[in-house]
C-alpha cells in the first residue's frame, strides 16, 4: 500500500484529481458529463458513450484528461484554466496527453502491472509519430487508431484496434486518395489486401494468426520488434520458405540490387494463393520479370515447373482409379491413406522452390512419385481383382441361366 502512495503523492496534480473521481466515481458529481451529454456535437459526450470506455470503467473522468472542475454546475468555474481545465485539445498534442499517463510505468503499474508503457516512445520512431514532430497533423496520432470516449481495450471486439477491425481503421485515411492526395504513397493497400489470402484467412477464417496491417507495420513503432525492415516480416511466420530463400543465389544477388525478398514474387499486400503458374511464361508467371527464356534459369524453371506437374498428375491419376475402385465397392483405404503421403510431398516440394534447385526440389518430387506409383498400383490391383470377380460373377449367372432353361425344359417335357 505504502509504495502506491507514494507513487500517487510524487504525482499530485493528477493523483488528487483522480483520487478524487475514483472515489467519487459512482457516486459524485461529474457536471463535465451532466452539460456535454446534452450539448450537440461535437461537444455531446453521451453517459451511454463513455459508459464504454475503458477509462470511465476504470475510474477515470473526464476530468482526468481535460483538467477543470467537475464538482461545479457553473461552466465560468468547472472549466476554468485555474482548475487545471486544458480547452480544446490540439490534435498535435495528444500523443503526449495519453503519454501523460501511459509513458509512466509506476503509476500505470498501479493500473495494470502487465501493460506496456511504450507505446509514445514508440510513436515517436514510427512515420506518424515523425512527421507529425515535423508539424504535419494528418498523420495518425493515438485517439485516430484507439477513438476517443469510448476507447476499448484492444481485446474487446467492438474496439478500433482489434485485429479485426484494424484494417478498416488504417484505411480511413489510407484508402482516401483526397486524404493523402497530398503524399507520394498509393492508395491501394487496403483494397489490395482485401482480395489477399491473410485477409481471407484473418477476417473470413477466423485465424488469428494471419496478419493485419499493424502485424507487419508495428502498432505505435516503425516495425514490429526482431524485424529491421518490414520488407523482412514474412520470415516471423513463414520459416520453412525463410530458411530455404536464406540460403539461395537469389538471397544475395537481390540484396545486391535492393530489391526486397519475398514481396518481389509475392507482392506486398495482394498476395494471392501461389499456383504452380507462377512457374510458367503466362500472365501469372514471376520468373521471366528477370530471367530470359533459354538461360540457365529458365532451364531450371522449366525443370520445377515440370516437376512439380508430373508429381501433380501422378497424384490425380492415382486419386482417379482409386476413386473408381473405390466406387465399385473395392477396399482401397489403406492406399487412399498413402496419397495424403503424396500430397505432403507435393506440399514440401512448394515449399523447397525457394532455394531455387532443380536437385533438391527434385528429391522432393521422386518422393512423391514413389509413394503415388504405388497407390496407383493399388488400385490398378483392386480394378483387376473387380475385373476377375465381374467374370467370375459373370459365369455364375451364365451357369445359373442355364440351369434354369434346363429345368424349364425338364418341366415342360413332364408336363406333355
Ligand atoms: C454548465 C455546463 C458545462 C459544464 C459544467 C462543463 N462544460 Fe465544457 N463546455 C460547455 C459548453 C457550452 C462548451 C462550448 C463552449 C464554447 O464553445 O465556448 C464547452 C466546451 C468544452 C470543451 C471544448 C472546448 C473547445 O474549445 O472546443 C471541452 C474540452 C470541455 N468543455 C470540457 C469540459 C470538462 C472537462 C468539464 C468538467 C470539468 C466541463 N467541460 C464542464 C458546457 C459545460
Ligand atoms: C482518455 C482521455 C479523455 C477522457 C477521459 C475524456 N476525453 Fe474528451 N477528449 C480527449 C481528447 C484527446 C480529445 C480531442 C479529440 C480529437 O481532437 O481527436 C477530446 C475532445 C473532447 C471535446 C471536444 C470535441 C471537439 O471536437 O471540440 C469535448 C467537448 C470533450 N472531449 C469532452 C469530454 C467529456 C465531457 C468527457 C467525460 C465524459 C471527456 N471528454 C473524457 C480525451 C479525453
Ligand atoms: C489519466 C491517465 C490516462 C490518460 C491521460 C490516458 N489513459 Fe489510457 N488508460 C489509463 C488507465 C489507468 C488505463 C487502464 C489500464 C488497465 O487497467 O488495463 C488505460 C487504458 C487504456 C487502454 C487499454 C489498455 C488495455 O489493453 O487494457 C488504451 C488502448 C488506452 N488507455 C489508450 C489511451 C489513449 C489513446 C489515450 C489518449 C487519448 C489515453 N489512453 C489517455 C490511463 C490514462
Ligand atoms: C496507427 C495506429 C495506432 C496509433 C497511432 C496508436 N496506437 Fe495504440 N495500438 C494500436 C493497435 C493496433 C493496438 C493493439 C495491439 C493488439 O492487438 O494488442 C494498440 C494498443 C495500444 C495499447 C494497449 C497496450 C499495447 O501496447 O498493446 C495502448 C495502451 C495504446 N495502444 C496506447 C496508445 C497511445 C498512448 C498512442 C499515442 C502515443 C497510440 N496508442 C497510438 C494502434 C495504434
Ligand atoms: C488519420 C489518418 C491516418 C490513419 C488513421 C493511419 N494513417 Fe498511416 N499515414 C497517414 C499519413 C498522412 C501518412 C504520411 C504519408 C507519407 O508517408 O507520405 C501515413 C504514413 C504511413 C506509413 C508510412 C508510409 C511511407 O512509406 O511513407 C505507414 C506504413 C502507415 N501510415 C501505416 C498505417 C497503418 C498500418 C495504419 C492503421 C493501423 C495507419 N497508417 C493509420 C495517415 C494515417
Ligand atoms: C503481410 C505484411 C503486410 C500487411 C498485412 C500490410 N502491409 Fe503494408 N506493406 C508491407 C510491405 C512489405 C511494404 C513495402 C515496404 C517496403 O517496400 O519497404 C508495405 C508498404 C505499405 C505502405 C507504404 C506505401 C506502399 O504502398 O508501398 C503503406 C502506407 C502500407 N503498407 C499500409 C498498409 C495498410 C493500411 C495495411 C492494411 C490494410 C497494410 N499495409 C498491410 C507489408 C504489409
Ligand atoms: C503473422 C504471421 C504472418 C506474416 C507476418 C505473413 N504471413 Fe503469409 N500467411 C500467414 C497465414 C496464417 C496464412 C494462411 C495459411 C493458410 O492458408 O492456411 C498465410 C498465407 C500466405 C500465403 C498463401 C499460402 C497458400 O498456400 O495459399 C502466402 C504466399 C504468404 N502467406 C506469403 C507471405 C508474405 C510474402 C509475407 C510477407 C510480406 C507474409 N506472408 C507475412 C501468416 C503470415
Ligand atoms: C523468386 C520468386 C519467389 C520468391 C523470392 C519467394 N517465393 Fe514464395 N513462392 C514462389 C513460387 C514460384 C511458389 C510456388 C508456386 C507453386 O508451385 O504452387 C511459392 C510458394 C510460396 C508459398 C506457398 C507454399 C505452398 O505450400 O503452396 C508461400 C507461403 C511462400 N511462397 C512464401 C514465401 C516467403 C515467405 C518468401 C520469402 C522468404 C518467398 N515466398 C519468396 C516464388 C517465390
Ligand atoms: C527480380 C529478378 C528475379 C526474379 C523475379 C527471379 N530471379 Fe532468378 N535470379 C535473379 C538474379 C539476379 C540471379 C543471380 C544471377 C547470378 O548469380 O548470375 C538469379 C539466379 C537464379 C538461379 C540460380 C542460378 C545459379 O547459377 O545459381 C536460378 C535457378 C533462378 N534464378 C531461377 C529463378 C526462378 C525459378 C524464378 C521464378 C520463381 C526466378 N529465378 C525469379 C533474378 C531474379
């Protein structure tokens, strides 16, 4: 109890505002909130509203950012600069605002010891946060991502900044080309990474370890932490690939060039699901950018390509008269089993083109190949076996057919 008093003490102006709300939270007064819940906007600030915002369930009031009176009904004294009130808040000031408390970590320990308090030194290293120091304030400052008076926690649903929803709050400003029309950068991200597969995985699929834009871009810093350039980001996640183009010629002569890793064949925001085409001369192909046709490269584009296509067809095939003997009442479970041993090898062989090999990308391929024969085999087997039991089945019924005419004979000869 001592040392929380003793943070509260150092910092008097605020820890005897907020004492006293949080004492009186329930209970007291708050005449900020009695006048602006009935004024219209933009100074209407509802008791429904704030009702929501994390600092109003926490004990905070109005007062707590905006200084002033709240015991007093006259606006002359409850707003009054001697009361500490602020007026309005300059949109350029309110990182440091928020910093106010969220940049001091004994008194946010108070709090919530597990929340980072880094968040403004962050903002400081991002493009926002520099270009809004250089007296540009169409950035992004905190209350454009978070809101404000009715501010969540970001792991409540409703809140701006949950992962679902972040998307559509960078894309307020990002996707406005009158917005930005003023800046060098496109306005296409968000429309891009609404067809992208992260999108589709995140947003459609539920799967929470898909990326959103502030997964690769950072929340508050330049980039998220480990990662240098974010060009880099991909690698978080994707490792098999990472650790395969790690050790390719196209790692360093790309390097050498200044061009980015993956996001120079998989685009940045748009990534769609790869197809073996990537591989090919057609529209989707990515290799011909840099390569010319009958070149070393193209050589060995052509061999992954055909490859990863044999192994493709070899896998359809044994899936096609599995799928007939199957059908006609075969067992072939335990070689239907095996092509999902085909498949992962398909799989690996997708993930291994990142070293650009023909030799271990083809290790890969003669794996599957095997496996694939053999189911193949499998059901070639089984289609025999229906064949011998059709003819068997045949001569029964045949054998039978006759007897039965022998009888009908018999009887009719009884008969006369
Ligand atoms: C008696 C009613 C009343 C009370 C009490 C009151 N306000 Fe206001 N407030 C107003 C009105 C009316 C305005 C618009 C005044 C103007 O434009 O000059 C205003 C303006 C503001 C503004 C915007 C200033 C601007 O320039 O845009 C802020 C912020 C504000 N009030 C905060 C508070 C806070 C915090 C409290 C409590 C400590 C409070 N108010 C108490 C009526 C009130
Ligand atoms: C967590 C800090 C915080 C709390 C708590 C808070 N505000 Fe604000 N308020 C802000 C900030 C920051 C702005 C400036 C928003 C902007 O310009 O984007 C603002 C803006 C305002 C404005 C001016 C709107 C305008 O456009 O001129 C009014 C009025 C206001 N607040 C009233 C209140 C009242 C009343 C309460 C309590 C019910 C309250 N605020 C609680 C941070 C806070
Ligand atoms: C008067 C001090 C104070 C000010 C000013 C302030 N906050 Fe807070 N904020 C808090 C406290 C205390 C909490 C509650 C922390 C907890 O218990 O989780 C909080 C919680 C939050 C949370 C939720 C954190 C979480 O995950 O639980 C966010 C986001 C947040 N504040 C953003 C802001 C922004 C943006 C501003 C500026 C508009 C701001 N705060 C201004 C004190 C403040
Ligand atoms: C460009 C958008 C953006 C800006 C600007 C921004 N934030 Fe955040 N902030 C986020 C996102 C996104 C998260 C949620 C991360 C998550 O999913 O946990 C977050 C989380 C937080 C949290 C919760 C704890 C944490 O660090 O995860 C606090 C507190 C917070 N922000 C405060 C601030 C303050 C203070 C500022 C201004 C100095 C600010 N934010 C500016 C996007 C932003
Ligand atoms: C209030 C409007 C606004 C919001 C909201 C906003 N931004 Fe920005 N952002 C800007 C402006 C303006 C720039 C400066 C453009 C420039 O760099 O030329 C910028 C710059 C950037 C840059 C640097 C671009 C570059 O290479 O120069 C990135 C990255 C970025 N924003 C990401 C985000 C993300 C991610 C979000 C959502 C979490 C977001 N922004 C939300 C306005 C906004
Ligand atoms: C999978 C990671 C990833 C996601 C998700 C992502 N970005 Fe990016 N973004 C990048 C990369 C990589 C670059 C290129 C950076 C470079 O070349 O240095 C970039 C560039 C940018 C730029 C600079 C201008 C440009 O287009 O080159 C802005 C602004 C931006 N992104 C905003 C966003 C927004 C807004 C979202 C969400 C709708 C988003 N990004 C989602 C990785 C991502
Ligand atoms: C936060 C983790 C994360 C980051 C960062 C990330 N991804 Fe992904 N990526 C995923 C997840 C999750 C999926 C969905 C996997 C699935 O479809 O099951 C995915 C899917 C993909 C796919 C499609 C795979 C398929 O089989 O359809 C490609 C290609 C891809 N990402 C490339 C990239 C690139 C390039 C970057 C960097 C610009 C990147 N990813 C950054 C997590 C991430
Ligand atoms: C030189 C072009 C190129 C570069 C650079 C590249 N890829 Fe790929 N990527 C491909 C091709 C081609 C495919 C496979 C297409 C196919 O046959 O399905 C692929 C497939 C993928 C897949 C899907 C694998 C699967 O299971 O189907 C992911 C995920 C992926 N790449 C991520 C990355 C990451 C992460 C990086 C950077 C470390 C990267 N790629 C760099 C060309 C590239
Ligand atoms: C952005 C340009 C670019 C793209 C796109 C590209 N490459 Fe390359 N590739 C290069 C460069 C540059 C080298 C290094 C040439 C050297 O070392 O002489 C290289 C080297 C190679 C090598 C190695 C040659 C060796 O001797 O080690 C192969 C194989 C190769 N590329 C195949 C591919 C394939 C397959 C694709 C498509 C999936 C592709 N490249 C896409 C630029 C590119």
């Amino acid at each position: 109890m001592t040392n929380i008093w003793a943070v509260i003490l150092a910092r008097l102006p605020l820890a005897a505002l907020l004492l006293a709300c949080s004492f009186a939270y329930a209970e007291t007064k708050n005449s900020c909130l009695d006048c602006h819940s009935a004024l219209p906007d933009p100074l209407g600030v509802s008791q429904e509203t704030f009702s929501h915002d994390i600092h109003a369930q926490k004990g905070l009031t109005c007062a707590s950012c905006h200084g002033g009176d709240p015991t007093s009904d006259d606006a002359d004294k409850a707003m009054s600069r001697k009361a500490g009130w602020k007026g309005k808040i300059d949109r350029a000031q309110i990182p440091q605002l928020c910093g106010s408390c969220h940049s001091d970590p004994s008194f946010m320990r108070t709090f919530n010891p597990s929340l980072r308090t880094d968040q403004l030194s962050q903002y400081k290293t991002s493009v926002h946060g520099k270009r809004l120091a250089a007296g540009d304030t169409k950035v992004a400052v905190c209350t454009d991502c978070h809101s404000v008076h009715d501010l969540r926690a970001p792991s409540n649903l409703a809140s701006t900044v949950n992962p679902v929803n972040v998307a559509n709050t960078c894309a307020h400003c990002h996707a406005d080309p009158n917005y930005m029309s003023a800046y060098k950068i496109p306005t296409n991200q968000f429309a891009d990474y609404s067809q992208s597969v992260h999108h589709s995985a995140l947003a459609v699929r539920g799967d929470l370890s898909a990326p959103t834009c502030t997964t690769c871009h950072g929340n508050h810093g330049a980039t998220p932490p480990g990662v240098a350039k974010v060009q880099n980001v991909c690698s978080n996640c994707h490792t098999f690939q990472a650790q395969m183009y790690e050790k390719s010629s196209h790692k360093a002569a790309f390097a050498a060039a200044s061009l980015p890793g993956c996001v120079v064949c998989h685009s940045n925001h748009g990534i769609r699901h790869p197809t073996d085409a990537m591989l090919g001369t057609g529209p989707a192909a990515v290799c011909m950018q840099c390569h010319t046709p009958g070149d070393a490269c193209d050589q060995a584009r052509a061999g992954l390509q055909s490859g990863l296509s044999r192994l493709d067809e070899a896998i359809k095939g044994a899936d096609q008269v599995l799928g007939v003997a199957e059908s006609s009442g075969m067992e072939v479970s335990e070689a239907r089993l095996g092509q999902d041993q085909a498949r992962d090898s398909l799989t690996k062989a997708r993930v291994t083109i990142h070293s650009f090999r023909t030799d271990l990308v083809d290790q890969d391929i003669q794996v599957g190949l095997k496996v694939a024969a053999k189911n193949l085999q499998a059901g070639k087997q089984a289609m025999v076996e229906r064949n011998h039991r059709r003819v068997g089945l045949g001569i029964s019924l045949v054998a039978i057919a006759l007897v039965l005419l022998g009888l009908r004979l018999y009887i009719k000869q009884i008969e006369s």
